[in-house]
C-alpha cells in the first residue's frame, strides 16, 4: 500500500495545491514585507542608530529636489564607469587568454591568483601618492578591485568548457581562432557573465572607499558627511540608491546573458 503523508494529502485524500506565484510576485511580496517590518521596527529604535523608510524616503525626495542627490549620483557614476569598463577590457581577455595557454596560466595565474586575496584595501595611501586625491585616483582603485574577478571568472570558464567540444573542432580541422571564437568563448559566456556580476558589487564597494578615504565626494562624500553629522536617514538615503543602482545592474546583465546564451538558461532551468 502506498503511504502519503499528511503534507501531500488533506483528510479528505486530496493531494494539496500551493497557489502558482511568479517569481517577481513572489520577489515584490517580499520587498514590501521586508519595508514594513524595517518600518515597524526603525520607529522603535533611536534615530541615531537606525532609520525607517518613510524617513529615507522624506530624505531621497528632498535631496533629488535640491539636486544634491543627482550631482553625487552623477559624479560617482562617471568614475564607476570608467573604472568597471577598464577592468572588464583588461580582465576578460587576460583570463581567456590564462585558461586557453597552459604556459601563460604558469606564468600569470600565481599574480592574479594572490592579487584577488590581496586586501587591496590597504594599497590606498599607494594609490593616492600615485594619482592624487582627483577622479584619477578613484578609477585606479575602481578597476583594480574589479579587475580580478572578472579575470578569475574568465579564466575559470574556459578551463571549464568541455575537452571533448574542443576535439570535436579539431577532428573538423578547425583552426586555433575558430575554437577561441566558435566553441571556447560562447561556452565559458555563462562564467563571464557572473564575473561581471560580481565585478559591479566589487566596482560599487571600490567606489565607496575611494570617495571615503580620497575625494570626499559624490555619494560617498554624502554618506560621510551625514554620518559625521549623525543623520542617520540623509546617510542611508544614498545607500539605498547604491542599492537598487546595483540591482538594476545585475539584473540588466542577468538579461544580457540570456539574449547572448539563451541555451544556458534552458540547461539551468529550475522548476
């Protein structure tokens, strides 16, 4: 006899139904519960070691009218920019390059290896004797943070990719280049991806300590200058906008690899 448990089945022998939620309904109930409960909770608390997000909000509208906000907002994303796009056009070509040639994985992987363990955090005063306290400065610090995990994505991804695609293109005579651009690189495409995903948070955490310990400017320059202030709901305002920024980032690219490599999403799906 077969044995159900009372999780899959009701008293009546019916087998129980969960109502079917999307995943950006679910995604959206959990946002505005999470809102009320810090709401519920801030209000409880000292203002001046918590806030709630009626009061960040109150904070967002009145620094966006006066356009304080936006020309933080501005001049920090000038900096990640530049910064993100110098660490992708070195990074990913240089791990591609690493995990293709076993000779050039023994002679650079070592560096790129112990320069991702490193606490590159240490290296600012270095970084501001060499650039200054300018926009200089907090690109340099930018791309290096981001620098090595994008490369160690890149390079894991292609010492990823399957030895047998690679056969198969020899057995097809096909050249070095063609493997690199037709079976190698679309192949490690999912691995890339997730290195740039995680290059913006390390891109947003290097802009944030650039502007904390050089230019104390743009978001950065307003969360410390709120903080030394001890407002605290001026200073988490920025903090949420670094957020959904970096959200909406990921999410963007999260889209980019499903239009580039449409097959790893089909392979991946989970129920």
């Amino acid at each position: 006899m077969e044995n159900h448990t009372s999780a899959e089945h009701g008293k009546n022998g019916r087998r129980w139904r969960f109502p079917h939620m999307s995943y950006r309904t679910i995604t959206t109930v959990s946002v505005i519960v999470m809102l009320c409960l810090l709401e519920v909770v801030g209000r409880r608390i000292n203002p001046l070691f918590m806030s709630y997000p009626s009061a960040i909000a109150v904070e967002l509208f009145d620094m966006t009218v006066s356009g304080r906000l936006i020309w933080a907002f501005i001049e920090s994303m000038q900096s990640l920019a530049l910064g993100f796009f110098i660490a992708v056009v070195l990074g990913v070509p240089l791990g591609v390059l690493i995990g293709r040639f076993r000779n050039l994985e023994a002679a650079i992987g070592i560096y790129v290896t112990a320069g991702y363990a490193m606490p590159l955090v240490a290296l600012v005063p270095l970084y501001i004797m060499w650039f200054g306290l300018g926009f200089a400065v907090k690109v340099a610090i930018i791309a290096t943070l981001t620098f090595f995990p994008i490369c160690i994505n890149a390079w894991l991804g292609v010492k990823m990719v399957p030895r047998t695609l690679i056969e198969v293109g020899l057995s097809f005579v096909g050249s070095r280049r063609d493997i690199l651009y037709k079976i190698v690189l679309p192949a490690s495409t999912p691995y890339i991806m997730a290195g740039l995903r995680l290059g913006v948070g390390k891109a947003i955490i290097g802009l944030i300590v650039a502007e904390f310990f050089t230019a104390i400017s743009g978001l950065g320059g307003i969360i410390m200058n709120a903080a030394n202030a001890f407002e605290t709901a001026q200073m988490l305002a920025p903090i949420v906008v670094i957020m959904v920024f970096a959200v909406a980032v990921t999410a963007a690219l999260a889209w980019l690899e499903r239009k580039i490599a449409p097959w790893h999403e089909e392979l991946t799906k989970q129920e």
